[in-house]
C-alpha cells in the first residue's frame, strides 16, 4: 500500500534517494514515537496492526534497492576501491549489531577478540 501511494511521486533517481531519506527519518520518528506495542513504555495492546508504523521505515530500504537496481551498481564490475571499503563497513556493520536482535534463540554474547 505504502508503495502504490507513494511511488508514482518518485521517478527520477535523485527523488528515490530523497524519498528513502524521508521514508526512513518519518518511519523512525513513528516508531519511536507512535509504537503500539513496546512493553519498555508500558503498551502492550497485543496487536500490533499488521507492523503498519514498522512498514514505513521499511519502504525506505526498498526504494534503495530500486535505487541500486535501476544505476545497475551491483551488476558491474566494481573497482577494489569501492568494494574493499564496502565490505570492511558492511563487516563492522554485523559486528557491532551481532547481539541487538536476538529474538526466540539468545546466543552467548561475542567478545571481539
């Protein structure tokens, strides 16, 4: 729904980038502000709408990956200049989120190094 609304506002490349940068700021603001369930603040109304606040911030991950598919960046050869970089961010990244969603199956937690 989020996208059949909002996608025929963003046809060029630079208003996906925007329209992503605007999706995620707003998703986070909703779901900071305006979660239904968060036993932290005492909500706990058991349904949580169909993860509805949670959706907004989402959409903005897929309009970069519409991004990305449309300037073909991931298709092409990339040069070690952008990859190395790419890869060393993308690999702290999962460090240092390791333990953050644990979910039904807590591991121990990680000691780097």
């Amino acid at each position: 729904m989020v996208h059949y609304a909002a996608f025929r506002f963003l046809k060029s490349n630079a208003k996906i980038l925007i329209g992503a940068a605007l999706f995620y700021v707003v998703g986070y603001w909703l779901n900071l502000e305006l979660d239904i369930f968060n036993p932290v603040k005492g909500r706990t109304t058991g349904w949580n709408y169909l993860f509805i606040h949670e959706a907004v911030t989402m959409y903005a991950f897929y309009l970069v990956g519409i991004y990305l598919g449309r300037t073909k960046v991931l298709t092409e050869k990339v040069s070690p200049r952008i990859a190395v970089p790419g890869m060393i961010i993308c690999f702290l990244i999962v460090l240092f989120t390791y333990n953050l969603n644990t979910g039904l199956f807590p591991f121990p937690p990680m000691t780097p190094w």
